[in-house]
C-alpha cells in the first residue's frame, strides 16, 4: 500500500513562491510515476506536473515556467516549486502515484493513471 501526504500549502499573496512536498513510503519513486494535480472549487481536477520513473518531466501548459516537478529519492518526498503565484492558481493540491507506459505518461497528465492519491493542501493565491 503506498501512502501520501502533502505539506507546505498556505496562503501567500500573488508573486510569491510556495514549496509543496509530498512525503511517500519507502521506494514509491523507484516504482511509480508521480503527478502532482489540483482542483478549484466549482472545476474539475487538473494535472499540473508529473515526473517519470526515469527522471522525465512534464507540465501542463498554464504552469510552465513557473513550476517545477522534482524529486529526493533518499528522502522520498516529491516536491512541486511554484513561483510567480497567480490567483488562478488557488486551489487544493494532491500527490499521486501511478504505473504506466511511457507513451501514456507523455501524452498527458492523465487522472485516471494514477492509483494513489494524498489528501491535499490549500493553496491560495490573493491580489
């Protein structure tokens, strides 16, 4: 069973910088792809950034540039670095972690190839 859990959410005004971290057992990186997504209330969930087992990212277009996807193995905890903060990106963020095939991965951040799924932290972004 891989378990996920989320930190480093809050408030912070637009322009500012946040650090999520998502903390997993032991070799969950070594053996899934990750994806960090959020949902804003009243929307769908979106992917944000996913990064493959081989160390491949990817970022959906409304973030790029201003996020990065990373991770410490050592440590077993995923990141998501999130500058130049933006109202629109207030929203709840969740870590996941899937098996897929290489082409899959790349097409997309794909919601339904990821099996475990953190609880989330609020983000929130104010003028």
């Amino acid at each position: 069973q891989v378990q996920l859990v989320e930190s480093g959410g809050g408030s912070v005004q637009a322009g500012g910088s946040l650090r999520l971290s998502c903390a997993a057992s032991r070799n969950t990186y070594s053996r899934y792809c990750m994806a960090w997504f959020r949902q804003a209330p009243g929307k769908e969930r979106e992917g944000v950034a996913a990064i493959h087992i081989g160390g491949g990212t990817y970022s959906a277009d409304s973030v790029k540039g201003r996020f990065t996807i990373s991770q410490d193995n050592a440590k077993n905890t995923l990141y998501l670095q999130m500058n130049s903060l933006k109202p629109e990106d207030t929203a709840m963020y969740y870590c996941a972690a899937g098996s897929m095939s290489w082409t899959r991965f790349w097409s997309r951040i794909d919601e339904s190839a990821y099996t475990y799924w953190g609880q989330g932290t609020q983000v929130t972004v104010s003028l």
